[in-house]
C-alpha cells in the first residue's frame, strides 16, 4: 500500500512537498536517534552559524504566537538547479536524498564557512527548496554515521516538482538562541490558495515502503522524558500507526538549548495491523476564536489543561453527523469526566452560523455540556487541519495531538484510547473537574420547539424538543393543555407522566386518536395515543443505524428522523442522518428505504439514483406531490410519480451542497439557507420555512418563481396553515406566531458559498481514505472485504471514471478537465471488530465508522495526482 500522508504534517514543519513514492519493498531497520543541536548564540548583535552555506541563508522571522509560516513573497519552492553545489550523497536513510531537504547522515560532512546573518530563520532553502531551519542544520558525525544501521537503507534520486508557493507575510518577531521548534510552522497559505489540508500533495521527502517516523521535541520538555523512557509517540510520515524499534537519546553535551528527531521505519502493512504501533505526536496548537462558552466567561488555554486528556470536536449546528457526534460523546463526559475534558469547537458553515447569538443558541439547544470555543473565522479549524464535520482531534496530557478522526461511529474506539492514555500516564494526570461552566437555566415555556400539528378539537400540538416532551397548546398557541413526557431525556414507553423522549421533533396525526412522532435523538418513531398521551414505539430500537440501506432495503435501526407526512398512502419519514426518505408501517413497524442512495448532495432521478442532504421537512399536496425541505443542500425538493417514467426526486429551489443565501425571482436562480420546514398554501403554492434567513419563503409552481412572505423569524423550523393564517414555529425565540398569509415581495439578498477554497486536482487522482481501527479492533475479512467507498460528482460529467460503490479504501479517478469544476462526492464505511475470548478467528462486537465528504475541486494540468482523507488516524 502506498504511504499516506497524515493530516497534521505541517504543524511540525514538514510542508507537505514531495510526492509520496510507492511501496517498493518491505523494510525492517531499527530507530536511530539523531540529533539536531541549537548552538546557544548572543541574544544581541549579528550571527553566524556553521553548516549553512551562504545560499541557504532564509529571511523569515515567525512569531512564535502564530502557527502560520512567516515567508517572503519571494521564496519559492522549485526545482533544483542543474549543476547544485557539490555535497555528499552518500547511502540515505530512508531513501531520502539531499535534494528533498530532508536530513542527510553524513560521514564527517565538510563545515562551510559561517555565513552572517542578522536574524534566526524559520526556514531556509536548500537545494531550491524551502525547509525548516532544524532539518536543514544537522550536523552529524562520522561515528554516528558508521553505527547507523539505516545508512545502507533505500534511497530516492527522483528529482523533487514543486510549485511555488508564495505566502502573505505576517508580523514576526526575532528569536534569540533558542530556534524555532517545527511544530511552530503550519503550512504557509497564501492569496487564492486552498486551504492547508487542501494543498496536501507531498511529504518532504521521497517516501517508501520504510515509512519514515519523525518526532522533534525539547530536551527540556516533558515529552522528551518519554523519550528517554523509551515510549516515543512519533508522527508518521508514511502510514500513521507504523514505528520501529526506540533507542534511547542522549544530551548534546554543548550548552544551551537542543531538539532531538526521532527517525524510524517501521515495518510495510495496512494501516493499523501492527500491534506495536506507536502515534502521532505533535503539538497542539493554541485555541483560539471569538470566545469561550459554558466556561463563566473564563478564557481556556492548552496551558489549563495541561495534565488532563483533551478531545477537541470541531463541529457545526446545521450538521446532523456533528449531532450524532455529540451524543457519542455524552458517555464519555460521564465516565472519564474526573481526567477527561472535551472542547467543541464551533467551525460554521453558514452564514447564519456565524451569528454569536445563534452559537450560543446551539449550544443550549442541543445541551451540550462541555466548553465550546466559538470560532466564526476557522482559525483554529485551519490550525489542525480540519477538513470535514464532525473531526475529532485528540489531545494528550502532555499537550500533544494523538490522534484525528473524522466523522462519526467513533464512540467506542474513542473511550478505548482514553482507557490507554489514563494507562499511559498514570499518575501524572490532574485529576478532578473541568473548566466547564454550565449558564444559567432558560425560564421559557417552550425550549427550541421543533414541528407542530393540528389536532381535531383546534388545539396544537407541540414538540417541544429542548424540554424532550410533547405539548399541546389552545388555539392561543400560548395557553397549555397537557404535557407528555416527564421531560427527562431518555427513551421510555409508558404513560404520558413517565414516558421519556429525546430532543423530538416531527408529527403526524393519523386518525382522533393516535398520533406518531420522530423522536429524534432515539433514532426511532413512537406512537401516541391522543386520548391519554400513552407512548409506545412503532419503529426504531434506540440505536441509531450504521449500515447504507438501498431504496427498497428494510432495517429496524433509523437514523435521525426528523419530520412525518403521509403519501402515496405511505407515511414518509424523512430520515436526516442518512440523507434519505423512508416509509413505515404504523401498525406492523416495518421500515423501508423510499427513495435515497445515502449520498449526500443534490441529483435528481429515481428513487435509487437520487441524492439527498438530510431532509428535515416534509409536507403533501392535494395532487399528491410530496415537498421536501432539503436542508444542507439548501434546497425545495419534491416527489411525484409520473405513470410513464415512474417516481422521481426531482428540485424546485437550491443549487447544491455549497450554494446558499436568499435571493428571491426566478426559481433557476433563488436561493435558500437551510430550511427546516415546509407547508402547501391554498392556492397550490408551497411555503417554506427558510430557516437560517429568519424568512418565509413562497414557491409558485405555475410560474416557476420564488418570493418572500415574512422576515424577521428566529430561526423558523415548521410551517402549518390554518384557515387565513400560517401559524410559525419560530424555534429560537421559543414560540409559535401567526401570520397572515400575504401575496409575498420579491428579495434580492446576497449570494454565500461555504468558506471553503476549491481544491486543486489533476485529471487523474488516486483516492486514498486512510483508517486505522482501534486498539482490540480489528477488520473482519472472513466474509470479505468489511469497507465500502462510494465516489460521485456534480455535475456527474466531472468524473469521467471511477464512479460507484465498491470495497476498498483507494480508488482511481479520472476529472474531466473539460468540466474544470464541480464537488466530488465521497461516502465511506468500514467495520472493525472487537477480538473475543474463543481465538483470532472468531469476534464479538463490531462497529462501523462512516463519512461523507462533498469536496469542491477545480480540475487543472498541473494539480496533484492524489486526493487523501482521513477517517480515523491515530
């Protein structure tokens, strides 16, 4: 397998600059420690330093407050000229010539002259190159060289290809004597470039079956106790998880400061097999962003969490898979809540979400509890590299990042490295409470009400999502009746005074007396009786379904149910966690897929072919047209059946995955953010609750054009009519209002793309999904291959080969560069299996981890020749 590129290289400095090489052949060397000394040298006054000739002499000064390289505009990664300055090459290890910039072990390697230079530099180049200053300075002895057993490994003479990179500078500061760690220099991102896990082409240095390994610390920090004790967590430049063998690592006996690099090869193998694998290990960077929630207003450092396990969740409101994230991390709080604190990062994706009273919104409704860092402007997103919702990013007590996952499922692979990490370290975790700060209690009647339905007598009933009960209100929409559900979050049939939801939403009713509900969080649909609030569940086991069921397919696990409307003489659930419509049976239960691939975006076509994008709204028309809130895609979908061709997803408002904003007019053109809801008016013409614009949007089918008939609304999530009226749910300013139902004003509104940089790709690309199970997991293969990637495009023309669902983690690709730009969609799943008592061939639990990706690309010449994810890297 080729090496893979781990996500964080460019926090140590490591720009991801050469072009992964594949596998040759196996490898097995042993870990050779080697030494990179930072000579103390006069804070003041002008400085020489040997082993640089005058030529690599770089100009950057970083501030060590940043995590962005300092570059000139000037310096350029190109290809080496053709007659270099003579040097040694000599045998490399790990097939790593000079010219990459790597480090080089050199039998008494000749000392230039001292070359004068008024400030320390971050990076310098070498070679044509630009490499950090610490690899490019290694001074390395003969006696070293010749006990090495890694200088007789593979070498590279591939001639280095790199584009220029030129970066905005940034302010700098000097540093004296000390040098600049590696881990202080994130990959430079400069005007018009993608950004840094976008850009990910190559690794500095040729890499090869020897997946090379390299940790640099202090010698005065902590992690460089572990090293001494032999427990090296080491970040892998090849495949994450690989390690050899670890020596131990001496002090520089010169004065002053000195960083250390661990170098070593491990064994080739699929990722996450070798069960001596050691981790990436690389320092967090800071946190930072606009402001800290649920901490009492106290800002949080890495430095006050130091000595506890930190989980940083990057997440975002409108994502159902960041929902799902966050209820696997509830049982973590609980059990590891005295040495464990989790961080949520709040990264968005729309505009909306940017909105600080709407974060701080999120935060109660969807109770979390936990420190949440609000960052509007992705600055610690780009920190580490986020390229997808949810990530999770783990960090160790001793403030380094362990491991990164990206998706959802990672709940019992999660808690099992925790277990490992208070193992590893023992009694030098600080214990006790966290940082988090719970705000003060809300004093509303209704908390985020979800869907509302008319009931018979002229009342209302409510789901009231936030409390986990169902209410039902008087014609006032004010006054209540009764409540069902004791409000605890739970999931419990029985009475309506001991009956237990959790964060409920849609409803349906289906006769006086009986109603049903998407009970959301539960992953299920309940029945209520409506004479006495008696709660029974008709589908749904209270686990949410991690299998991709095809239209046609049945389950009895669901996935985020979010609305119910009845259809075709089916009731239609609108199952947001798997991006698909299905039906169930009211009195047998049974569940089926309707219409759906699980893909995420927007294709029209039959029910097999469509895609969807976690539908949250659903509502029939008198000529039995199903309407669908589409809401990541910010789009109006319907359903019908047509007698020739036969049923069919087709859209009536939305342009896809990244599209948004509200602009009203032709409806080819008009634009939404995240509707929720979705009600058909009198005249034919559909409403919809256009949830992230605070507006109510009209649809007219006959004249194929889009208007507005309300602004203002907190996040409305749910339409009714009544009569004359439109009753409201408008969910963050907890309460339903009426509106009159106007002939509707046409807006003109700006139009949003999600901030996310195009990522450059040539027209062949190999797909690489990187996954490593975790420790006692391992992948079933008795029965087959135990993944499943599913590769598609919008428009479908951009990928002219390597479309489908099919096992494996790698895939060729072939762009047409014709097309020039589109989003590549991508949906993985893999199954690991925890290891039973009865031997290796036999298993007992297995769970699945999945992600989708909707990555937008620009198909050029020159791009990179492969496109890496990550679904779990430790």
């Amino acid at each position: 397998m080729p090496a893979r590129v781990p996500v964080l290289d460019h926090l140590t400095g490591v720009h991801p600059a050469v072009r992964d090489r594949p596998l040759q052949r196996p490898v097995q060397v042993a870990v050779q420690p080697v030494e990179i000394g930072a000579r103390q040298v006069p804070h003041r006054g002008r400085r020489g330093y040997p082993g640089l000739p005058e030529r690599l002499v770089g100009q950057q000064v970083p501030d060590t407050r940043e995590h962005r390289l300092v570059q000139q505009p000037g310096l350029h990664r190109r290809p080496p000229a053709q007659q270099p300055l003579p040097e040694h090459r000599g045998p490399q290890p790990l097939g790593v010539g000079p010219e990459t910039g790597q480090v080089g072990i050199e039998p008494d390697p000749a000392q230039p002259a001292l070359v004068e230079q008024p400030e320390l530099p971050a990076v310098v180049e070498r070679d044509g190159e630009a490499v950090p200053l610490a690899l490019a300075r290694l001074p390395v002895g003969a006696r070293r060289a010749a006990a090495d057993p890694l200088a007789a490994g593979v070498r590279d003479d591939d001639p280095p290809a790199h584009p220029e990179v030129h970066a905005q500078r940034r302010p700098g500061v000097t540093v004296g004597g000390l040098g600049v760690a590696p881990h202080r220099l994130a990959d430079p991102v400069g005007r018009g470039q993608p950004p840094a896990l976008q850009r990910r082409r190559d690794v500095a240095g040729p890499v090869r079956a020897a997946h090379p390994v390299v940790a640099v610390v202090d010698v005065g920090d902590r992690a460089a106790g572990c090293l001494r004790q032999h427990r090296t967590r080491v970040l892998d430049l090849g495949q994450l998880g690989h390690a050899g063998q670890s020596r131990a690592v001496t002090e520089h006996p010169r004065a002053g400061p000195a960083l250390h690099m661990i170098v070593s090869a491990g064994e080739s193998g699929a990722a996450g097999t070798s069960p001596g694998a050691e981790r990436m290990k690389v320092r967090a960077p800071e946190l930072r962003g606009r402001r800290w929630l649920n901490t009492g207003g106290r800002e949080i450092t890495l430095a006050d969490l130091r000595g506890r396990i930190v989980v940083l969740d990057f997440w975002t409101f409108c994502c159902v898979n960041c929902l799902h994230a966050l209820d696997e991390l509830r049982p973590l709080e609980k059990e590891f809540g005295d040495v464990l604190t989790i961080v949520g990062v709040h990264s968005p994706k729309f505009v909306h979400e940017a909105d600080p009273d709407a974060v701080e919104a999120a935060v109660e409704r969807y109770g979390v509890e936990h420190p949440v860092l609000d960052d509007p402007e992705l600055t610690t997103w780009d920190a580490y590299a986020a390229s997808a919702w949810p990530t999770l990013a783990v960090i160790d007590p001793d403030g380094t990042v362990v491991a990164r996952m990206a998706g959802e499922g990672h709940g019992p692979g999660l808690a099992a490295l925790v277990r490992e990490l208070v193992d590893t370290h023992g009694d030098r975790l600080r214990r006790g409470d966290g940082p988090y700060v719970p705000p003060p209690a809300p004093e509303t009647a209704l908390r985020f009400p979800g869907k509302v339905a008319a009931l018979p007598g002229g009342t209302f009933l409510v789901s009231d999502t936030a409390h986990h009960q169902l209410v039902e209100l008087e014609p006032d929409l004010v006054t209540e009746r009764r409540r069902i559900g004791d409000g605890g979050r739970g999931y419990t049939d029985g009475p309506a005074g001991s009956a237990r939801f959790s964060e409920p939403q849609g409803l349906l009713v289906l006769d006086p007396s009986t109603g049903l509900v998407a009970d959301t969080v539960n992953h299920a649909v309940r029945r209520v009786s409506l004479d006495d609030g008696t709660v029974s569940t008709v589908a749904g086991t209270g686990s949410q379904l991690r299998e991709r069921v095809d239209p046609g397919g049945t389950a009895a696990e669901l996935s985020s149910p979010w609305d119910l409307a009845p259809w075709d003489g089916h009731v239609v659930v609108a199952m947001a966690g798997s991006h698909q419509l299905w039906t169930v049976d009211p009195v047998s239960g049974q569940a089926r897929v309707l219409a759906g691939t699980t893909n995420e975006g927007l294709r029209d076509g039959s029910f097999a072919e469509a895609f969807l994008a976690q539908p949250s709204g659903l509502a029939t028309g008198p000529d039995g047209t199903l309407w669908v809130a589409d809401s990541e895609i910010s789009a109006l979908r319907r359903v019908d059946v047509d007698p020739g061709a036969g049923p069919a997803v087709s859209t009536a408002v939305g342009q896809g995955l990244f599209e948004f904003g509200h602009r009203d007019g032709p409806a080819a053109e008009a634009l939404l953010q995240h509707p929720l809801g979705v009600a058909v008016l009198p005249d034919g013409s559909v409403a919809v609750a256009d949830t992230y614009n605070g507006a109510v949007r009209r649809f007219d089918p006959a004249a194929g054009s889009v208007s507005t008939l309300a602004e203002g609304l907190a996040e409305p999530s749910d339409l009714l009519v009544d009569g004359e009226t439109l009753v409201v749910v408008e969910s963050a300013a907890h309460r339903l209002v009426r509106l009159p139902i106007p002939a509707g004003s046409l807006v003109e509104g700006g139009r949003h793309t999600v901030r996310r940089t195009p990522t450059e790709l040539g027209a062949g690309v190999a797909l690489r999904i990187g996954f490593t199970p975790p420790a006692g997991q391992h992948l079933d293969d008795r029965f087959g291959d135990p993944t499943s990637l599913t590769v598609a495009a919008d428009p479908p023309s951009l990928l002219r080969a390597g479309a489908g669902t099919a096992t494996g983690l790698t895939r060729e690709l072939e762009l047409d560069p014709a097309v020039g730009s589109g989003v590549l969609q991508v949906a993985v799943a893999a199954a690991a299996c925890d290891a039973a008592d009865g031997g290796p061939d036999t298993f007992a639990a297995c769970h699945r981890y999945q992600q989708d990706w909707g990555i937008p690309v620009t198909v050029t010449g020159t791009g990179p020749a492969v496109l890496d994810l990550d679904l779990r890297s430790v």
